[in-house]
C-alpha cells in the first residue's frame, strides 16, 4: 500500500511541477538591476547630495541657518 501511495504522491507532484510555474529567487543581480555607468563614486555624491538636502529640510526654525543649508544644498546638488 505505501509503495502505491508514494507512485500516486511521485506522479502528482510531476504532474504539479509540470504544469505550475515556479517561483525563482531572485538572485543578486535579478534584485537590483544594475547599468554599467553608474560608479561608486557616483553613489558617493548620491549620498553626499542627499545628507545636505535632509539637513536642510529638518532646518526650520533659524530663518538664516535654513538659507544657508538651502544655498549648500544646491551647491552640493549642481
């Protein structure tokens, strides 16, 4: 009886796999796409540019402090 059952159990999951479609896990490079321009030195301005521009942002109280950091943050940015 369990050789019967483990056929049965064999066959249906054939029959499973062949018709369902498998998820694939995703891999490094299938998560993130990555283009062949994009450099670490890019990265570090990325983020150089946005430390600048959360810093002027949370900047709201001082009036002259805040139009300072908006004048860094377009420096940085341009």
């Amino acid at each position: 009886m369990e050789n019967k059952v483990s056929k049965f159990s064999d066959a249906l999951t054939a029959a499973c796999d062949k018709s369902f479609k498998k998820a694939r896990t995703p891999t490094k490079t299938q998560k993130h796409k990555t283009v062949p321009w994009w450099t670490e030195d890019l990265t570090v301005a990325r983020k150089r540019v946005n430390a600048f521009r959360r810093k002027y942002q949370r900047t709201k109280n001082n009036t002259t402090t805040r139009e300072q950091r908006k004048m860094e943050y377009q420096a940085e940015k341009a």
